[in-house]
C-alpha cells in the first residue's frame, strides 16, 4: 500500500468519488451515495464481527427453513440478512430491498423515509462453507430509483438491466475483510483495520491481470455440461494448447471468494448451463449483475456464454443464469465455443 493511501477512508474516497460524478454530470453533490455505501460498511463490520465468533457462538448450522431458491438456510444467513435490512432501511436513502433470502420485495416502512436508490443483496454468498472456515461474503448491487424520491420503491426499481447499475460491490470475509466496490468509474478495494474499526483504501483502481491464469469451476458438474463447455474446459486445461492453454485449476466453491481471487490475480469463472435444462444455477440479480459490473470497470466481462450478463433485463427476482466471468479474451473464447449450441 503506498503511504498517500494510508489515510483514505472508505467514506473519504466515496464522498470524492461522488463529487467527482457530480462534476462530470452537472448535478449538485448531496452525498446520499457516500452515506449509502458507508451504512453497507457498517452491516458488513457487523457481520464480519459474527463470522469471525461463529466456531465460538451459536450460529452455525442449519436455521430449520428453506430459502426462495429450495436451500437450506444457515443461522449466520439470517443474522447477516436481518442485519442488512434493518441498517438499510433507517438509513433514509433507500426505497426499497431485494434479498436472495426472501421472496418478495422488502419495503421501507414508516416512520423511515425511502431515499434515492433500490439495493440488492446476497447477505451471504457461500454460506455451505461457513462450518468449514472458508472464505465467504457480502455481495450487493445499488440502482437509482425510477419513482418519485419519498415515495415507496417498488420490484420495478430492481428488475432492471445490469448496464444500468449505479453501483456494486461485496464484502469478502476471509484471512481480512475487504470491501470492494464500483460505480463504473474504477474498481476500489478497502480493507478493514480492526484495530481502528475503518474500511482503509488498500487496492486503488484494481484491474485484472492480462494473463487469465486459473480457471475456477466444479468439474464434479462436468456431467451436466454440454459437449462444447467440456471440450473448452479440457483446452484451457491442456499446457501446450493455444490460445489460454495451461491454466491451473482454482476452485473454492464460494462465489465471491472465486470472484475476488479472479479478480486479484487474473482468471475465468464458469458456472455454465446445465445441458439438460438449459438453464443456470447463479442468481441474476445478486451475484451475476453485481460481480458482472465489477469486472467490466476492471476491465474483464461477464456472460451466459450467448449474451452479455450486463445486457439481460430481468424478470423475476430471483432469476437464475449461467455465469461465465474474468479475463474478458478468455470469455470471449467460451462464446465461440459454444456459439453453435442454441439456448434453451
């Protein structure tokens, strides 16, 4: 980290980064963003806090009920979504929740006043992996509301394409806790100091590396893919193929820690459609929009391997879609793989 960044604070660099909008744009800073971003900080020290006491506290295991997507709900699932939206929802500058937790939308009653943006959230991507201490995380997405600002928002504040997200970002809760995050000018990682209870700017402008040199995938589904998936998988597999060939296997098998290794050192991530189906296991609109936007402002992309995940318009919340993301040279070599393969 470079002395100069020492100093910036997760609120600091939002708040800059919001004037700096406004002075691209003409409209006049009010700040709700950076206010915005710094409430999810709080909910994800919070949560962070808990994760951190989970082989000492009594929130591991199964909660006893069964989600929107037909799993298993962990107890530290529901601590970290009741967390999220009691935080969001006093903070005045949201209109409406979506969690992949709950099946409908999640209004913001009186006497709390809906604010500027909608916001969706994956309280905890990765929970399977939350008795075996591995890596998991926070991911949210952040749309500017269509209705008139004071009133209540509505699902059609969320179903909307990633391209126009306002912002994204996650939280991953590892060997550190880091927050990254993007509002399409730029992708900033901030990690939090305990010791001084701050979200301190530790990645400034991440991109990915040109060299894509891990694939990250459960070769335990190989089975369920499609000829043309297999066939690109055992190419980037293969050390004397070409183009993308050698490509070391990385697989943890929690999305966002997959993501941000990705992210940090330069790979693909495929969880591809099921050949049977057609269809993707990933929800839309918490994991494959918000990580989608994140790569595309670090330089990478993300697909279905037939569309841009960016471009799809949503029409539930709780859609799923195949995932294919990282170097955007290696996803783009997927699409041609399995150009010829018509969706379903």
């Amino acid at each position: 980290m470079e002395h100069s960044q020492l100093g910036t604070t997760l609120t600091h660099h939002a708040l800059r980064t919001q004037r700096a909008h406004a002075k691209r744009t003409g409209e006049q800073p009010a700040g709700d963003f950076s206010e915005l971003l710094n409430q999810i900080a709080v909910a994800g020290k919070v949560i962070s806090a808990e994760v951190n006491m989970a082989g000492l506290a009594d929130i591991l295991g199964v909660a006893g009920r069964i989600n929107v997507q037909g799993e298993a709900v962990m107890k530290l699932d529901v601590f970290a979504n009741n967390t999220l939206v009691e935080i969001l929802r006093r903070s005045g500058h949201v209109c409406v929740m979506a969690s992949e937790e709950v099946d409908d939308p999640i209004d913001v009653p009186e006497p709390y006043y809906p604010g500027k943006y909608a916001i969706a959230f994956d309280p905890l991507d990765g929970s399977s992996n939350i008795d075996v201490n591995v890596s998991i995380g926070t991911i949210f997405s952040i749309h500017r509301r269509r209705g008139p600002y004071g009133t209540k928002g509505t699902a059609a504040d969320l179903l909307r394409p990633g391209s126009e997200l306002a912002a994204a970002g996650y939280v991953v809760y590892g060997s550190s806790t880091m927050l990254v995050y993007t509002t399409g000018t730029g992708v900033h990682g901030f990690t939090l100091d305990p010791s001084v209870g701050e979200f301190l700017l530790s990645h400034e402008d991440i991109r990915i590396p040109d060299e894509c040199a891990t694939y990250s995938t459960n070769e335990g589904n190989s089975s369920k893919w499609t000829p043309a998936t297999r066939k690109f998988v055992e190419h980037v597999k293969a050390p004397d193929a070409s183009p993308l060939g050698g490509m070391k296997s990385r697989y943890i098998g929690s999305l966002v820690a997959d993501f941000h290794r990705n992210l940090m050192k330069g790979g693909i991530f495929l969880y591809p459609a099921d050949a049977a189906t057609g269809k993707g296991k990933l929800r839309l609109l918490y994991e494959a929009a918000p990580l989608a936007f994140i790569a595309k402002n670090a330089g990478g992309y993300a697909s279905t391997g037939h569309q841009a995940i960016l471009d799809i318009a949503p029409e539930d919340l709780h859609q799923r879609v195949p995932l294919i993301i990282g170097n955007r040279d290696a996803v783009e070599m997927y699409e041609r793989s399995v150009a010829d393969e018509k969706p379903v």
